[in-house]
C-alpha cells in the first residue's frame, strides 16, 4: 500500500467517525490491518485498537453496550502503542485517539 493511499484512509476513518458511520470507518481500517494482520507489529495492533474503538460505537448504536465495553477494552490495551510505535503517521494516529476518545467521552455515539 502506497503511503498516500495509507494517509487517505486513516482521514476517511476520521470522516467516517464524524459522520457517525461506525461500521464504514471499521472496513476503512480494515484495507490496512487485514493484509498484514498477522505481521508482530505495534503499528498494527494500534490499527486493530481503533478498528475496535468504531466496532465499540457500531455496537452501542445496536443497543449492545457488555459487547461494547469489550471492545472498547481492546481498544484502550493497545491505545498505549501510540507511545511506543514508530511510524511516518504517529500525527495521524494521535488524531485518530483524540477523535474516538472525544466521542467516547461525549456519550453521542
């Protein structure tokens, strides 16, 4: 994946959580993650806690809040990696955290 094409998707996952579309900013990261999934990579375990940060908000949208809090929870154990990972979209990823966390602590999923 070309390093634009990384950079777009992590702004239409944003756009998408603005826009309350949980489940499209899901697949959005997916386009990512699911390729190298199984790479031991911190870069993509913080992909996969935002993944699970919009799965959390889908599932409060569908009246779902025990599956929600979980994961959440999936999402705050790698939310630490934005500390540790090394990556030419550390400002993007921050972004992304400040974007979910503040819906979080809004309450307006």
């Amino acid at each position: 994946m070309t390093h634009n094409r990384h950079k777009l998707l992590l702004e239409e996952f944003t756009l998408c959580i603005d826009e309350k579309r949980y489940y499209d900013a899901h697949e959005v990261l997916e386009e990512i993650w699911y390729p190298r999934r199984f790479e031991k990579s911190d870069e993509m375990n913080l992909l996969k806690g935002f993944i699970n940060a919009s799965v959390s908000f889908e599932l409060v949208k569908r009246g779902r809040e025990k599956p929600s809090q979980k994961a959440w929870n999936t999402y705050l154990k790698y939310r630490p990696l934005l500390y540790k990972v090394e990556s030419p979209f550390l400002n993007e990823y921050h972004s992304l955290a400040r974007a979910v966390e503040k819906l979080k602590n809004t309450h307006t999923v």
